[in-house]
C-alpha cells in the first residue's frame, strides 16, 4: 500500500485498534504479531525502519553468555530458542558462527564472578578457564534438547597459537563454541514488516511519519515526507520507541500525565576494519575476548571485512550518539591486546557506527550490570488519552518473542485472541528456502536468463525472494551500476516495493553498500539520480539530498567525501544486465 494511500484510509476511518509507535525491529515485531491476529494496526517511525539501535547492533544474533554471571538465566535460555528459531526461519541471513574465546588465566574472575552473581561487586574483572569453562556448560545444557551446533571445545595454548598465531602469546588457552550472525538485519526487519502487511490489509505503515497530540488531546499523524496531518482513533498505543521511549511518551501525553523515566540506554559503538590481514588472522572464527579492563570485545569476518567492538557508556540524548574519537581508541587499543602483531592504520577503517541500548532505567555505576531482559509496562490515562503500552529493555535476538510478549498483552487487554504463532513462521526470503542452494539458484537463474554469478548475490541478499526480484529485473531495460555487484532495475524494485524515501534508506539499510565500505562517490551519484528519477525531484532537491547524505555519513559513521572519491577506481568486471538467449 502506498504512503498516499494510506494516509487517506486513515482521513477516510481514522480509528484503529493499535497504533504503534516505532518501527525498530521490536515495533515492528509487535506490528507483524497483531497483524497477523486479524487487528486494525497502524506503525509509525520518525525516521527511516531500523534506523536507531536496530541498525547498530553487532550483528550478532547469541544466548548473551556473558548475562550468566549476572543470574539472567532466563534471558539465556530465551535468547538461546530464538537464535535457533531464527536459524530455521531466516537461514538466507542467520547462519552459525564458531567463536573462540581467548584464555589468559586459570582461575581468575571465578571469585569475582560470584559476587558479581550475588550482586555484590560491580566491577568487571578478568575471566579464567574455570569460569569461562562453567559458562559455556550451562551454555551447552540449555541447548542439549535441539543440538544445532556442537558443544564446546577447549584447547590449549599451543592448538591454539597452530590455529591463531596472531593471538596475543600470553595466552594459556582457548575454548570455542557456536553462536550466529546476522548478515542484512535491517532487510529481515523490512521482510517482518512487509509479512505483516501481505497478511492483513488493515495492517498499514509509515516511515517518516509522527504521532503527537494536539492541545485538545487529539491524537494526530504527522507525515514528514509532505507536511500532511491526519487524525486517528487507537484504542491502545505502544511505545516501542526502545532509547527514545521517555522522548516520545512526551509526545503522547500532556506534561501533567507523563509518567517518571523508563529508558536509561547504554552506547556501543563499532568498526568495520577493511584490513586482509586481520581477517585472515581470524581464519573465520569471532574472536570473543576480554579487554585489559575486562570488558567484552568482539571481531568477527562481516561482508568480507571485519567487524571489531564494542563501548558501553551511558547517554542522555539517543538522537545524538556516534562513534567518538575516544571509542575508536579504545576498541583499536583492545584489538592490540588481542592481537599484537596486527595494526590498523585510519584509512583501514571503512565505516563505524553506534547505536544505544535500549535498557531500563538504573543507577548502577557499572553498565554491564544493568539488566538486559525485556518487559511490558502499561501507562494509563490520566489526561483522557489511550493507554500506552511501554516496550523496555530487549535485544536483537529476542525480537520475537518480545514482539509476542506485547502482542499478547495487547490482545487480553482488547478482548482478542491470538490466531497464529510466529515461532515455527518463516520470515522473507527465509520461506521455501532449499536444502540445496545452489541447484535452486541454477534452476531460477535459467528460467530468468541470468548469469550464475548474478543469481548467486541475488540470493545472497535476497534468499528465495530473489524470484521476485529477478522478475523485475528481466521485465524491463536494465542498466549497470559503478558498483559492478549491482544494477539500475534492482535498485528501482526496491525504491518502489520497500518504502525508500531518502538516499540513506537504500545506501544503508536496503543494501550493504555503505556498511560493507563498498560505496564510492560514483554509485552514490548514480544511485541518487535513480531514486531523483522515481521520486520526480527537481535538481535542487536532489542536491539538497545529496548534500544530507554526505553530512550524515561524516557525522554519523566517519565516511567522508574525499574517502568515497577515493573508491571509484574502475572495475574490471561490469553486472550481468543483459539476458541469455535461449
């Protein structure tokens, strides 16, 4: 459904069963889960989806092993279900990841960790082979029943050092276990998006889009894209604005009726290091390890780079994080502990970003002690207006179940009742995904007149949804791109099937081109001229675009425009754009 379309339904029958307000990946959880119950529900996003914390999480989707000495038991076990659900429902993008964590001592943090457990100690200390050994058995037996990946290994300091010889020498052991990654997070959010909607076409949303109250206490839409305004009617609204709930709750309730703080996020930051030598030195293991403070780090292979985080520092003000000049030193002094003989020069670091979590409000002086589970609060009406169902705490991994969780209050508290569950539901591309990958790819490839090569990143991005893509494609002229892994007709099926309205929604969440620190000045331009084509700017708008695109890379993830002219060297091969005859 198009943004006119839906914004005049709305002028047309303004009442909805739900409004929800945030289309992180957590809003738009809850937003598939009540669509799919049959509910008239509305998303709304400020910005762009999956454009806050959704978009800045370490791409890791993991049980949080780290969450067992802080007694989180049962954040563990859920994260563990659903990391494994997520690997049968969204195989094209969630896959295993063998991570090795580095042991320097025998015994040490064991005391530490126990009364860290017993909420006695705030501090982070060092963990030994001992408490690391404990963890990942509690690890193993939590998941003993599904048996996806294998259990646990340990090995000692010279298997290790055979396997990793840049690891830090000082080193007494390892011990390797498995998790998963998420290669396209911000994609699988759209796909959970677009689920919701094919299933129930009461189910409507927008991005660059507000909901306030007015001074009569009417609730109205705020469309950023054209400047319209639109009054609704929702029997209940949830905040799932994650960092930003204590902001919007100000937006949706006049100042007499806002209750106290709920959010009190944590920052983390991250690089995307474009060094061949450290991702071989990975041999394509995550590096799980400790810094010299004894806080957690992670690198890991991503888009062929490498991905090395992250901070954990307090913030008042969501909107303005950013990597600093400080996080990029210590994550690059933690990389050094890790792994000495490496070093990472500036111009190696393609992309950072950063991103808050979204934890509840704590006076715990050490972060890593703030809880990280998830729940529900709901704010009542003192002032007349809907009830508002708070969305605090969560992670990635667990987007599901607490999507669920809040659909489910949602439902009791209309009168509903729930019609399908998610868990077994395949997302996206995820569905009828093949056992055998490549012959599918071969078949689809030969019924569309295209290359191997070009169905194989088709799928890559787009797992089995690379049909409808590659139906676009050949029903029309295409045309290469400066980025040889792309073309003009995919970049339009995406500005017109998946809600693009700036240059940013494509360059760096409907693609990887930016993240992966493949994006030159060249594609950008010719990206851009695209979508000025689709969206019918004038060339000032267009250069008004352009001109926000480069600011935000600067200010948000240290790309420069100097950088990106300095990637547009010509390459050898160009996209396969033409059809095979035959």
């Amino acid at each position: 459904m198009k943004r006119e379309e839906i914004l005049d339904g709305l002028r047309q029958s303004p009442k909805v069963d739900v409004c929800v307000v945030g289309g992180g990946i957590n809003g738009i959880s809850v937003f598939r889960e009540l669509a799919l119950q049959g509910l008239n529900v509305l998303l709304v996003e400020k910005h762009d989806y999956c454009s806050g914390a959704s978009a800045a999480l370490s791409r890791m989707v993991h049980g949080g092993l780290r969450y067992l000495e802080n007694g989180e038991f049962k954040l563990v076990q859920e994260s563990l279900v659903e990391r494994d659900r997520l690997l049968r429902n969204a195989p094209h993008y969630v896959a295993p990841l063998p991570t090795t964590v580095p042991v320097f001592d025998i015994f040490s943090g064991l005391g530490n960790g126990i009364v860290r457990f017993l909420g006695l100690s705030r501090r982070p200390s060092r963990r030994g082979a001992v408490a690391i050994k404990a963890g990942l058995s509690i690890y193993d037996f939590l998941t003993r029943k599904r048996a996806l990946m294998p259990r646990h290994e340990f090995r000692g300091r010279r298997t290790t050092l055979q396997k990793w010889p840049a690891l830090n020498p000082a080193i007494k052991s390892s011990a390797t276990y498995f998790d998963a990654w998420v290669s396209h997070p911000e994609r699988l959010g759209i796909e959970l998006l677009q689920d919701g909607q094919s299933a129930n076409g009461g189910a409507r949303a927008l991005n660059y889009a507000e909901l306030r109250r007015d001074a009569k206490g009417r609730y109205r839409v705020e469309d950023h894209i054209d400047g319209a305004s639109v009054s609704v009617e929702p029997a209940l609204i949830i905040n799932a604005t994650g960092g930003w709930i204590d902001i919007a709750n100000q937006t949706l309730f006049s100042p007499q009726a806002r209750p106290s703080p709920l959010m009190g996020g944590t920052k983390g930051s991250h690089l995307i290091v474009d060094s061949v030598e450290l991702r071989a030195a990975l041999a394509g293991h995550m590096i799980y390890y400790e810094n010299e403070d004894g806080r957690i780090c992670i690198l890991f292979p991503y888009l062929g780079k490498v991905l090395v985080g992250s901070t954990d520092i307090r913030v008042d003000d969501p909107e303005t994080v950013r990597c600093e000049a400080d996080e990029r030193d210590y994550i690059l002094q933690s990389l050094a502990f890790v792994l000495p003989q490496i070093k990472i020069t500036p111009q190696e670091i393609v992309f950072q970003f950063s991103g808050v979590r979204p934890l509840p409000a704590s006076k715990d002086s050490f972060t890593g002690r703030i809880p990280r589970d998830h729940f529900c609060t709901v704010v009542e009406p003192k002032d007349g207006g809907a009830p508002v169902l708070c969305m605090i705490g969560g992670k990635w991994t667990t987007f599901r179940s607490f999507g669920e969780l809040a659909a489910d209050m949602a439902l009791e508290r209309l009168g509903k009742v729930r019609r399908i569950a998610t868990t077994d539901r395949p997302i996206g591309g995820g569905r009828a995904f093949p056992q055998a990958p490549a012959a599918w790819q071969a078949h689809v490839a030969a019924g569309k007149g295209m290359s191997s090569d070009r169905m194989a990143e088709l799928f890559g991005r787009y797992g089995t949804d690379t049909e409808a893509v590659a139906d676009f494609i050949a029903a029309g002229p295409d045309a290469p791109l400066p980025h040889a892994g792309y073309s003009a007709r995919e970049l339009q099926f995406l500005i017109r099937d998946e809600a693009v309205e700036h240059l940013d929604d494509l360059l760096l969440r409907r693609t990887t081109l930016a993240v992966s620190g493949e994006l030159s000045l060249d594609m950008m331009d010719a990206v851009l001229a695209l979508l000025a084509q689709e969206k019918h700017w004038t060339p000032a708008q267009g250069a008004s675009e352009r001109a926000r695109f480069l600011t935000l890379l600067v200010d948000r993830h240290g790309v420069d425009e100097a950088m990106l002219s300095a990637r547009n060297e010509p390459r050898s091969t160009k996209c396969d754009t033409t059809a095979k005859s035959g």
